[in-house]
C-alpha cells in the first residue's frame, strides 16, 4: 500500500479528568488502507476514532484529513466530517424517521442535494445489501443486524472518503455478525479508506491491511496482520491474542 | 315550583353569561400557554446548561414556582404588586402573567426531561453526518421531542383551563363566578337552580377539556 496519506494523526494527547487515554499517538492512513485498531477494552480505541472526526478534543496534538486540520470547535469541521463517515456500536438510527429518511437527511439538509437524487442512491445502496424493501419500514421494525447495514449505508450516502467503524457488530447477536462484516468487505474491497475497531480476531485478520495494536495510551504495534497474528512482537500483544484463543477455547467447551 | 330550577338557565341571557364566564377562563388559559410555550422551549433548554450559576437558578425559579400555591402568586401579582408599584395591573393581566409563569416553569420542565431523554449517541450520530448545532437540533432532536411533548403540552393546557377558576378570587368574573350570580338571583323563587347551574357549569369545562384531552390521548398512541 503506496498511496498518498489521507488521514494523519500525530502526537494525540487525549485526557478525561486525571486520566490520560491517549498519550501521544501517531500514525497515518493511507488512501484505499484498511487499518484495524485492537487492543484491551479501555485502552482508548473508542476515544481515538472520536478524536478522528472532532467528536472528542484532543489536548494536544492534531488529526489531518487531505492536509486539513480537523478541530472539535473549528469552523469547517462540519464540512470535515462530510468526508468521514462513522459507525458506532448502538446502532443510532433515527427512530421518528423511516430508513429511506435516515439515509437521506444529512445528503439533502446538510449537503443539500435534492431528495430525488439522494434517495436514487438511497434505493441503489439499500439493493446491494439486500434491504430495498425495507426503505420505508421504520427502525424498530428491523434487525439489530439490519439496523447496523442501514447506519453504514446512512454514512456512505454522504459519499465519505474515509469509514470508521467503531464495533459495529458488538452488540449484534451472533448470526447477524456477518451479514454486516460481509458489507465492510465488501466496501473494503471497492477501496473505501477504512479504519476499523473490532473483536471479531478473525475478521480484522481478513480485512486489514495493517493492523495497530493500543495499550496504555500508546501505539505498541504496528504491522500487517499476518505478522501480527501469527508472530507478534511484543509480550502485550501476546497476552492480548492470548485472551482471544482462552476465550474461544471456553466456548467450545460450553 | 321547587323542581324547576333548570328554568332559570332559560331565563334573560343566563346561558349565554354562563358561556361569557367560560370565556373568560378559556381565554387567559389559551394565551398564557401560547405565550408558554416558546418560554418553556427556551427555559427547558436553559434548565439542561452544564453551567452552575444556570443550573441553580432555573432550579430555584422551577420550585418556587411549585411550592407557591397559584393562588398565592395570583395575590402577590394583582395585590402586592400593583399596590407597591404602583403599576396598573389589570386583574385579567395579573392573571395571564401569573399563569404564564406557572406555564414556562411547568414547560420548561417537561422540555427538560424531552431533552434529556434524548440519548446522547443521537448527538453523536447527528454530528458525525456532518449536521452543526442548530441542524442537529432541528432535524433530530426537536422531531423527537415533540413526540412527547404534544401530549404532555395539552395536558398542561387542561390543567390551566381547571386552574384559572382561581381567578374568580382577584375579582375577575369568570364561569363559576357568573354562576354563583345566578343562583344567588334566583335563590328564593327557583332553590334548586344551584344544582343545575353548577352541573351546566360541569359539562362546560367537560367540554373544554374532553376533546383537548381526547387529542393528547390519541397523539400519545399515534407517536408511541
Ligand atoms: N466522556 C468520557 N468521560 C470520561 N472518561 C471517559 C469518557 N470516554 C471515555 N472515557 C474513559 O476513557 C477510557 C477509554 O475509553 P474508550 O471508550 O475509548 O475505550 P475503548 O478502547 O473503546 O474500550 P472498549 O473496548 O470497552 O470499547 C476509559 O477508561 C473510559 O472510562
Ligand atoms: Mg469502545
């Protein structure tokens, strides 16, 4: 992977209170580069993605995005966030609005295109997921695993040159898991940028182009997958995959 | 004739001052809560500022204006103010303040807890489509609220209508006031005037209320 950086984080600081989540991460994203994030649960993967779109702001260091700044409180951060698209775990539709109308909400009001428009390519991305004829049901009528396709699809209507998924399959039922990781393949494989925060061990094997492992605020590894899997440099990283390997030796048994 | 008191509701122009009484209750409910309605938005929107200093005054103002009986602030406003200010107030003007303080603080209070039921993460959702502020809260959170606000709304609306026969007692001749003329006319020649007088009176504020209440009712199912 060779292609200009897209998104550059450097020198990210992040505190809450006393507690330093972040302390000093750099890295950068390169276009078409799928990065997978892992790391113990409250080793700040959630904080970094947030930072990553002005969610959160850091204190010190900055994110760029094409070379821009990106700044909780800046001026153009709204028109920043247009170009990054982001999933949570919750899958946050809103519920007064039907799917048609949550996908097509921030493309007319915020990007103010037209509705006929916005809804054509609306239907077209609802038909690659299988979910067109769900366009006008409303989220409550959907699977957890329905709704989570309809956020991803909500956010690439915008037509965001970069994804990041924060757990999206977390708080999925296991048999919807993969009818949502198949969508992030997918896009994946048509070159969307994408950074990815996942437990799915498997999967990030699969999807990443490279994968970044955080401990205790910091960036501890960073290499391809393959290398990380299989012979990972340091004793966290070890005793992190180790968890992963107790854990399903566990479910076997069970 | 001792069963002949529904007679008198006949007589002279009594109904229709009975209707005139009513009026005058509709009218000082129906423009306190308009003028309620846009304060409660903004006090509501006050009320959940992270800010100390706001938090403690919209506080105090909310539970004051609880712990006061109406009655009380309808005589501080009419009595207390006009004497010791001077100002003119009249009664119907004292009324519609004083219930427009009663409104916002009540207003404010339920757009509070609309607000804050609004889970955080359709914040985040909103913003990260790109939405500012104000299309955040138009678009997504505003929507929402409203959901559970119309109800809650008409509902206050039929408690003021119920609470501004208070204002009888700052002089204002409002529906039971009109009433109690009536009957007190008529004591001698028609005695059970009284009962007929007060059920009409009844079946008013039934019809004042019913079909407001009906609406709330059938929002709140629609919206569910
Ligand atoms: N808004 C906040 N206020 C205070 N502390 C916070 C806030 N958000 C996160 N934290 C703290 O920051 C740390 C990192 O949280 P974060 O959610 O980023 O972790 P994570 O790696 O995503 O964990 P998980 O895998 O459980 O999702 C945690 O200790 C958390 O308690
Ligand atoms: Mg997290």
């Amino acid at each position: 992977m060779n292609g200009e950086i897209q998104l550059q984080v450097s020198g990210l600081v992040k505190r809450f209170g006393e507690e330093t989540v972040l302390n000093g991460i750099d890295f950068c994203v390169r276009k078409g580069e799928v990065v997978v994030v892992l790391g113990p649960s409250g080793c700040g993967k959630s904080t970094l993605l947030r930072c990553m779109n002005g969610l959160e702001s850091p204190d010190a260091g900055s994110i760029f995005l094409d070379g821009e700044a990106i700044s909780a409180g800046g001026k153009n951060i709204a028109q920043l966030r247009q170009k990054i698209g982001m999933v949570f775990q919750s899958y946050d539709l809103f519920p007064n609005k039907n799917i048609i109308d949550n996908i097509t909400l921030a493309p007319v009001k915020v990007q103010k295109r037209s509705k006929k428009e916005a809804e054509e390519q609306a239907e077209k991305l609802l038909k690659r997921v299988g979910l067109w004829e769900k366009r006008k049901a409303y989220p409550r009528e959907l699977s957890g695993g329905q709704k989570q396709r309809v956020a991803i699809i909500r956010a690439l209507c915008m037509n965001p040159e970069v994804m990041l998924f924060d757990e999206v399959t977390a708080a999925l039922d296991p048999e919807m898991v993969r009818e949502v990781l198949d969508v992030m393949i997918e896009l994946a494989n048509q070159g969307m940028t994408m950074v990815i925060v996942t437990h799915e061990m498997q999967f990030a094997r699969a999807i990443a182009d490279r994968v970044i492992f955080l401990d205790g605020g910091s960036i501890v590894e960073d290499s391809k997958p393959d290398e990380f899997f299989t012979n990972p440099k340091t004793k966290r990283a070890k005793d992190f995959l180790q968890t992963f390997a107790y854990e399903k030796r566990r479910t076997n048994i069970n | 004739m001792q069963d002949s008191g529904i007679k008198v509701l006949f007589m002279g122009k009594n109904f229709l001052r009975l209707l005139e009484g009513l009026w005058v209750t509709l009218r000082i409910s129906l423009i306190a809560v308009i003028i309620s309605i846009p304060l409660g938005i903004l006090f509501g929107m006050f009320m959940t500022l992270k800010n100390p200093i706001s938090r403690a005054v919209s506080r105090v103002y909310l539970e004051f204006i609880r712990i006061m009986p109406q009655l009380v602030l309808l005589f501080i406003a009419y009595f207390g103010v006009t004497r010791t200010f001077g100002l003119n107030l009249s009664a119907e003007v004292s009324a519609v303040i004083v219930f427009v303080l009663w409104g916002t603080a009540e207003m404010g209070d339920l757009v509070r807890g609309a607000l804050i039921s609004i889970p955080k993460h359709q914040y985040d959702s909103a913003a990260a489509l790109g939405m500012n502020r104000i299309q955040t809260f138009w678009y997504v959170v505003i929507p929402q609220t409203m959901r559970r606000l119309i109800p809650l709304t008409i509902n206050l609306t039929t408690r003021m209508i119920k609470t501004t026969s208070l204002v009888v007692l700052i002089g204002m001749t409002e529906v039971l006031k009109v009433g109690k003329q009536i009957i007190d006319a008529n004591r001698f020649e028609y005695p059970t005037a009284a009962l007929w007088i007060y059920g009409v009176i009844f079946l008013l504020y039934f019809l004042a209320c019913w079909p407001i209440s009906m609406l709330a009712k059938k929002l709140e199912k629609r919206w569910r």
